[in-house]
C-alpha cells in the first residue's frame, strides 16, 4: 500500500531553541520583521519617509502526520484533468515508454515542489546547500493522491486521454487499462456560462434547474469520496472550461447569506464554478479555481471567511503569463520602460476552441492583463501619476487607473491544428535611455496541459500543507488557521486572489520568496539573505 507511511522520514533537522519536535507537530517560534512606512511632505514641499521597523513575534504550528489525501478535480476528462491523472499513475507505477528519441521515464518535472530546490544555508566550507522544497517540510507525495471529480463528459478517461491527444501512444496504450477505471462524476451545466461549441460533450450531467439540489449533489460527492476512498482531506479544483464572468450584483452574489439564498432561488448569475467553490467551502475542503472566470465571487470569499475554509485562484500561470511577469519585472526594476506589451496566442485544444467566443475568451483577457498591474505601479520613476481627469479618460486594463501604463493587448486564436501546443508570440517594447527603444520579441511553444499538470500537482500539495499550519502571536493562547485566501499560491497563479482590498502580488520572484519565507518560518530560520557574501564575516 504506497500510502501506508503517512509521516514521511523529516531529513531536516533543525537545532535551535526556537524550534520544537513533538510528537504530532513542529512549534517554531519566529520574529517576523518588516517596515512601516509614512509618507510626509515637508514645508519645503519635499517628500519624505518616515520609516519604523516592526517586529511581531509569531509561532507557528505545523502537523507532521500527512493525511491520506484525495484531488478532486472539475473537467476531470478535459486535457488537464487526463494528463494529471496519467502522470500522477505512471509516476506511482512506474511506466516507462518508447519515443523516437529512447526510452522515456515518468517524473514531475516542472512542479516547484518536486523538481525545485531552496537554500537552506551554507556549509563549513561557505558553500550552499539546497534542498528539496518537498523536503522542507512533511508534504504528500503526488503518487500517493486518491484522484476523482466531475466532467460533463462521460467518457472514461482511457477515451478521454485519446481525445486530448497530449501524451505519446506507447504510454497511452500502456496506462488506457488503468485510466479506464476512471469515470468522471455526472456535473452542472448551464450552457450560457461556456461556449456553445461545448454542447455536445455535455453528455454527463446532473439532471434539472434546480441550483440547491445541484450544490448538495456536489456535497455529497465530495463526502461520498472522502469515505469511500478513507481520506482525511481532499482539495477540490476547478480546471474545467473558462466560463464568462457572472455579473457581480447586489443583493446577488455580495454577500456570503446573498450567494447562499441566490443559490436556493437558482437565480442566473450562479455559475457551476460557484457552486463548486461554494460546496467545497462548506464541506471544508480547500477549492482551486484553475481558470479565470470568476468562481469566487465576493460572496463566495465571504462564506470562506465565515466558514474557515481555504480557497485559492485564479487561472493557471502555466506559459506567456509566466514569462511576463518575469520580464516585466525585470524591465521595470532594471529601470527600463516597457511601452508596448503585445501578445499573441494560437492554440487548438479544446480550451482554445472553448476561448474562441468573446465572453470566455474576455475572462482569459482580464485573467492575462493584470499580471503587469504591480509592477507598474511599484516605479513611479518610469510610470507617472496622472492628473484625475486623464485617468477618468485613460484606456488602460486598470479600472479607474491613477498611472500611466504600457499599452497592452492579448490576443487568443483557436487554431485546431496546433492541438495542445500554444504558441504564443510576444513583442516588449521598452522605452531606454535617452528615447532609445528597445524590442523583446519572445516565441514561446508550449505544451499547454504538460505545463498545467505540475502546477496542478504544486497547488493542491501546497493547499493541504498549509491547512496543517497555524500561528499565533505572542501572549495569545490558541492557534489560528492561515487566512482563507491562500495568498501563498500566487506562483502558480495567473491572477492572485488576495484578501479583498489587498494588491495582488504578480512579481513571480517575490512569489517565491514568499513561499520560501513560510517554509522557512515553520523550521524557525529566518529568510536567506546574501549579506554574508557582501562582508568580511564568515
Ligand atoms: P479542456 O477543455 O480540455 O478541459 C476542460 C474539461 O472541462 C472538459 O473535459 C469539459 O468537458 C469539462 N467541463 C466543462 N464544463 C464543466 C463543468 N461545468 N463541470 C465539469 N466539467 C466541465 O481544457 P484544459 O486544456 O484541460 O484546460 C482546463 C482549464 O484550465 C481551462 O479553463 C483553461 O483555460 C485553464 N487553464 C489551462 C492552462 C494550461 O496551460 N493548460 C493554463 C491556464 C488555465
């Protein structure tokens, strides 16, 4: 039984009074350090910044036993949902296959928790050491995911996995026995949500309008394959079709009690995304959204809040987005004025053809186009405030936007004979020194699902640790569970669902500094820092 070890072997062991081994848990206790700033200007008309250190003295609990875990996704027979589904089963049975280039081997390259490192430290020569982040603390193992969930379209997945043509045959042939005993759940459907070119996959689904009897159908579902499978967690996750937005309204979907109520009527702006973050929300069960419609509406947030479940999104950050959030960083913080920000797509799978009608495809537009938000407005160098009336009039991404920003457009073909490689093609314009021009053009092929998979894997391994760890200030007695909102999700995420009123953070370095930054807290040790290398201390 390869789930039978629920407390993995810890191989790092860390020695300092600040951190305690029990038997259940890790008690780390941990000086959060930051800055709080004010922003002054002076009689003489010059700003300045009044700057005080703050210190909060933190402890953090983290479980050690990891529960047997199950992965639960929406569009379970889609190109994700197969190819997740294949790799995590050729990685827990080994399958190797035969390509035009040799013998090929399963792995979960790409995942940040599988196939990354972080520096732990240095050794007694001064040298690094990295570890796996997957070492860092007692995380699941992807083989060992119970994996299930919902799709409109029944078919096995030894069939689906055909249909998503993603994988090479010899491994197909080789996995179609075992994929063939998944079958995805009936699911919700509302045609206005997805694009009418999906209508005649929609053979799998729960019968009836009524959007209550819906959302316990799905209660159940999860219960049901919680006890089936004898999990003591399980993390839902939506990488189904993009659906529109719902229209956000009053007395609607704003409040937690609203969306409940909204539900019962089955009113129309209740999209199958939002009934599946609702029931997670209520089954207590961490929910995902993979896509960039709007599942988490501002009720649905709420409900998580009150109820204390996790929720993350939105919109896998697999490809082109990856890369902007990269480069625009980059450019801006080396000083460099991105002007123009074009990018192009084409792509033939069946999340292509599903983008191909102006609603789906204005949620992937929204989702894409934010990713440089932050990092424009961290420079106001390069980008200048502009006066209230230019910004009522600007036409910019950013509603109601108070600075300049780069012109910027996305544009998303559906092309069927490209399949499931998207081939992106980006032009970054950036204004240089002395109104020197500079041109980024950046052709990116990717396998879409192939990219998508270990992110996949990453969110739901990252969700369910962090359901095991809590925190406490200092002089406070009980523990506290993270925020609702897992904020620490962003690097996989194209458009970050933050606390509302809280800024994304898009910058993928920070993202994973962030993280690190956890990790590191739960074991005690402070963020690294290069600061050693820059003195004469050892
Ligand atoms: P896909 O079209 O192959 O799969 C989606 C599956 O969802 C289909 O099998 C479809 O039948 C099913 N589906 C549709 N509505 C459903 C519902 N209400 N309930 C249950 N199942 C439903 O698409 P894909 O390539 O697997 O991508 C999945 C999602 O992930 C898309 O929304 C896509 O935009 C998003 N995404 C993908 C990537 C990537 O790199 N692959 C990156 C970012 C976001």
């Amino acid at each position: 039984d390869p789930t039978a070890q629920r407390r993995p072997l810890e191989s790092i062991q860390v020695e300092s009074p600040n951190l305690t081994y029990a038997e259940d848990a890790l008690y780390a206790k941990y000086t959060f350090h930051s800055a709080s700033v004010d922003k002054v200007q002076g009689q003489d008309g010059h700003v300045r910044y009044q700057v005080k250190p703050v210190e909060k003295h933190l402890e953090f609990k983290t479980e050690r036993k990891v529960p047997k875990t199950g992965l639960m996704l929406v569009g379970l027979g889609g190109n994700n949902g197969t190819t997740l589904t294949a790799t995590v089963l050729a990685n827990r049975h080994n399958i190797s296959w035969g390509t035009t280039n040799g013998i090929q081997t399963p792995n979960y390259i790409g995942s940040l928790v599988r196939a990354s490192t972080m520096r732990l430290g240095v050794d007694s020569n001064g040298d690094d050491v990295h570890v796996p982040i997957s070492d860092v603390l007692p995380m699941v193992h992807p083989n060992d995911l119970v994996i299930g969930g919902w799709d409109i379209s029944g078919v096995p997945l030894d069939q689906a996995m055909r249909r998503a043509k993603v994988l090479e045959y010899d491994l197909q042939r080789q996995l179609a026995p075992l994929m063939a005993e998944y079958k995805p759940l009936p699911s919700i459907y509302y045609p206005t949500f997805i694009n009418a070119n999906q209508e005649d996959r929609a053979d799998n689904v729960i019968p009836g309008s009524d959007k209550q009897a819906h959302l316990e159908q799905i209660r159940r579902d999860i219960r049901e394959f919680k006890a089936k499978n004898e999990l003591e967690q399980v993390v839902v996750l939506w990488t189904a079709n993009t659906e529109r937005y719902s229209l956000l309204l009053d007395g609607v979907n704003d409040t937690a009690d609203n969306l409940l109520a909204a539900i019962k009527n089955s009113h129309d702006e209740v999209s199958p995304s939002t009934i599946f973050a609702v029931a997670s929300i209520l089954e207590g069960v961490p929910f995902i959204n993979g896509a960039p419609n709007n599942a988490l509406v501002p009720g649905a947030i709420a409900l998580a809040e009150r109820e204390g479940s996790f929720i993350g999104g939105d919109d896998f950050k697999s490809g082109q987005t990856k890369v902007k959030s990269v480069l625009a960083e980059y450019l801006v913080n080396a000083g460099i004025k991105p002007r123009l920000i074009a990018s192009y797509n084409h792509l033939g799978n069946n999340d292509g053809k599903n983008l191909s009608a102006p609603a789906q495809f204005r949620s992937k537009e929204i989702s894409k186009a934010s990713v440089v938000d932050d990092m424009v407005a961290s420079n106001h160098l390069l980008y200048k405030k502009l006066d209230k009336k230019k910004a009522d009039s600007a036409d910019g991404f950013v509603k109601g936007a108070s600075t300049e920003t780069p012109d910027h457009c996305i544009v998303i073909k559906y092309l069927p004979a490209c399949g499931d490689s998207k081939k992106a093609i980006d032009d970054y314009t950036s204004e240089i020194g002395m109104g020197g021009q500079n041109t980024l053009a950046i052709y990116n092929v990717c396998q879409d699902s192939l990219l998508a998979t270990p992110l996949i894997i990453d969110l739901c391994l990252l969700a369910e640790l962090m359901t095991r760890v809590t925190y406490k200030e200092e002089g406070s007695k009980d523990f506290e569970r993270l925020y609702s909102v897992l904020g620490l999700l962003s690097y996989m995420l194209k458009a970050p669902l933050t606390k509302p009123g809280r800024p994304p953070i898009n910058s993928l370095n920070r993202q994973r500094q962030a993280l690190e930054a956890f990790l590191r807290a739960c074991l005690a040790l402070q963020p690294s820092s290069d600061l050693v290398n820059f003195t004469q201390l050892n």
